[in-house]
C-alpha cells in the first residue's frame, strides 16, 4: 500500500486532447459563498487559489446576495466569461505617493511542467466598471515553489506572460491574455497580476459616474476568469505513469488518498477536499482506460453498522465528485468498509485519524 502524499502525480505523457493543468480554473468551486470584499488576506479561501503577499483578492459568484454577486458587486457589473464566477484584484492604486499596492492571485498546478515541452498559458481579464482608472499591463510569472510575501507592495520577477498595450486605455469587455512559453522544467505555481510599479505602469483617469465605489476611486482593478496552462504538445509513446518521487504508478495497488476531509460525523465533502480530489479527476482523464475503486474507512468509535453505512456513503461521495468533474459513472465503484480494515493498530487519536480514510485502486478495463 502506498500513501499519495498530496495527490501529486507527475505524468510522462498527455492525451491527444489538451488537459488544463489549473484547477478550479475558472473559480466555480468555494468553501463558502462569498459575502463581501475581503480586508484580510487569509480571509480569500478558494480551493486551489491562495494570495502570493498579504493583499486581499475577491472572489465573486453568482451564489452571492451581497456585495460579491455576479453580475453585480462592490466593484461594478460583469457576467463571467464562462461559467458562474470569478476572481478580482487591485492592480494600480495612487492613493499614498510612492506606494504601490498590489494584489495577485496565485495557484498550484496539477502537475509540474516537462522540461522542453510547448505550454500555452492564459487568462482572461477585464476592467471593473466602478473602477477610476485603467492601467495598460499584467502579467502572470512561473516558478518552481509557491512565495507568499510579508507586504502587499509589488512583487517584482520575471514574467513568462506580459501584457502591455499602446496605452492606458480601458479595455471593451473581456480581454485575452496569453502566450506560448516552452519550459525549463519543474515550474508548477502559477501567479497573476501586475508586477511594475506605479512609475512603469500607465495610467489612465475613466470617465465614470461619481459615488459607485469610493474604494476604487484611486484604484485599477481586475476581474479574471478562466485561466489555462495547457500542452501543446501530443502524447509521446511512453505511457507511463509516475508521482513525484519517481516511481511508477499501476493499477491492482491500493493508494490511500491525502487531505480528503469530511464534516464531523458525515460524509459531506469538505471544500478543502477538492484540489486533491482535482488532480484524481486529471489522472483518470489522462487514463481514460483505468477504473477506479473507491473505499471508505472509519476508526473504532461507533457500531460497526453505523461504521458501514457512513464509510460508504464517505466513498461514494468522493466517486459522486469524480463525476459532477466529467468522469464517467461506469469507471468508477465505491463501497464502505467500516472499521473492519484498520491501516494502524490503536485507538489513540493519531492511530484513530490514520485509519479515517478513503483508498482508491485502479483497475485497468479490459478492451
């Protein structure tokens, strides 16, 4: 038996059709509906998007009533680009000479990128029409671990996609930002948003109605949607399957799956679940071949009935998940195995959080 710790697969090859490595791309999923505008980092909780410094990005869904709605917020009207929800930062403030407050947005791919291999890497951005100014740039940098800056000052690196137009006009609508990038290999955090200074950056004044939003009154800010870092590249013969230590992943072994967790004494999933059950989904797309086995486990506390039903009703949840993400009903199985399969012998509360846990098994279909 092998623990999966973060579900990190490394593939050796791809499908003919291109696989977005960004999960939650376009910003659906949520551990809780937004209300309002954040004023603390660690108050943006989006599964698999985090800040990048102690600025404090905005999610917006249509599941809102309040100031973070879609298509009306704090920050002015737009539908999505696609789907129900996006994200928003601050790219440009003026309000204190010689500051430059910033935002970003920040993610974790799917899987590190190959060396030598052809990626394409895009977002889509647009103005907020409460905004007062409109500024001529962003971009999004690559790198190889994630960084979370102690300021919310510009983070200032390279970019492997720069956007910067003409001028400081603003925008019509939804615009594209993209580029065709080859990678030196292991780049798998992705951040987004504007990394010059006030000084490099253009400005703009937008003509809008006074009163819509006092907090962008001396502010550029950003709605970004559907971001994407695809190969473009096929699968090469090598079919191979490895995590990140290396070795080989295949179907007949048992994986306990890491940071799948569940309410209190239910089998409601919760949100924090989803970046890992994610990167499962991505796998079983890339192995279109493989079923899936899914098990659930509980710990010693309980009847060994009570312990059945909610194991099983634990791993169907997870397979329910698989196919709400696009995986078919008829590759995936599920069923509970209560308490009666323990990993660890003890009924401490280590012991007791190590045998909580669900296992999947790959099974190779036969044609």
């Amino acid at each position: 038996m092998r623990f999966i710790t973060g579900f990190c697969a490394v593939l050796s090859c791809l499908t003919m059709q291109a696989q977005n490595l960004v999960p939650n791309s376009s910003f659906e999923e949520y551990f809780s509906c937004p209300e309002n505008f954040n004023t603390h980092h660690r108050e943006f909780l989006l599964p698999g998007w985090r800040p990048a410094n102690i600025g404090t990005p905005d999610h917006f869904h249509s599941c809102s009533w309040g100031a973070c709605d879609v298509p009306f917020n704090w920050a002015g009207q737009s539908n999505p680009h696609s789907g129900s929800g996006y994200v928003g930062i601050y790219v440009w403030d003026n309000r204190e000479e010689g500051r430059n407050y910033r935002e970003y947005v920040q993610t974790s791919l799917l899987e590190k990128l190959q060396a030598g291999r052809k990626y394409r890497i895009s977002f889509y951005y647009r103005l907020a029409s409460y905004a007062a100014w409109s500024i001529d740039r962003i971009g999004a940098h690559l790198s190889d671990t994630a960084f979370a800056l102690p300021d919310d000052e510009v983070i200032r690196t390279s970019l492997e996609l720069s956007v910067v137009r003409s001028d400081a006009k603003p925008p019509d609508g939804w615009q594209l930002a993209t580029v065709d990038y080859t990678a030196r290999g292991g780049e798998q955090v992705l951040t987004i948003g504007n990394f010059f200074d006030n000084i490099t950056t253009r400005s703009r004044k937008v003509n809008l109605k006074k009163g819509k939003s006092p907090m962008l009154e001396h502010s550029s800010y950003y709605y970004i949607d559907d971001v994407s870092v695809e190969s473009l590249e096929p699968a090469p013969a090598d079919s191979v399957v490895r995590w990140s230590d290396g070795k080989e992943v295949k179907p007949d072994e048992v994986y306990i799956l890491q940071n799948i967790h569940f309410a209190f004494d239910s089998y409601k999933l919760m949100p924090n679940s989803f970046p890992e059950l994610d990167k499962l989904v991505y796998l079983l797309q890339r192995r279109p071949q493989w079923l899936v086995e899914l098990s659930g486990h509980t710990d010693d506390q309980g009847s060994d009935a009570y312990n059945l039903n909610l194991s099983g009703r634990r791993a169907a949840a997870v397979g329910e998940y698989l196919i709400r993400r696009g995986i078919g009903r008829e590759r995936i199985q599920s069923a509970g195995m209560g308490k009666r399969k323990p990993l660890v012998p003890g009924t401490d509360e280590q012991s007791r959080q190590l045998n909580r846990r669900v296992e999947a098994r790959f099974i190779l279909q036969q044609p």
